[in-house]
C-alpha cells in the first residue's frame, strides 16, 4: 500500500501488512479521522531511544570547556557590519 495512513479498522484487518510497510517507513493509524499511533520499525524504535538518552551539554559546560590559559584563537576574517546608528 503507497500510502502510509491506516484507519483504525484497516490496520486490525491487515496488520501483517502494516507490520510489513512500516518496516520500509513510518506508518500512521487513523482513529476517527485523526492520528492516533505511528507503527515503525524496531531498529527505528531503537535509536530513537537512545537519541532520546543523549545529553547535550549545558551552556555552562560549553564554558567551561573552552579552552584557557590565555591562548590566541584563531580569527575569520570578514568586514564589520554597519550599527546603523
């Protein structure tokens, strides 16, 4: 099936075939015209997980891990940009 919107009563009556295509993209099932659940694949399922489990470093940590110690960063060059004062 081209499309990837199953009502309610199609996805019980063809589950295998939800299984099947929701292995090749995420699959959205329909309950009173609205979405209800996203069927998708384990491996899928997976790493979302873990993308879930990361942690992204505070703005403190950033700060603190910059580097110090008085060394000279490099600079880009470019042209200033006008205050418009």
């Amino acid at each position: 099936m081209a499309n990837a919107t199953w009502s309610v009563q199609d996805a019980k009556n063809r589950f295998s075939e939800v299984v099947e295509a929701a292995r090749r993209k995420p699959q959205t099932v329909t309950k009173h015209g609205k979405p209800a659940v996203v069927v998708i694949a384990a491996d899928e399922y997976e790493r979302l997980r873990k993308l879930q489990h990361l942690k992204a470093p505070s703005f403190a940590e950033l700060l603190l891990a910059m580097p110090s110690g008085g060394e000279d960063f490099e600079r880009l060059e470019g042209r200033m940009r006008d205050p418009g004062f």
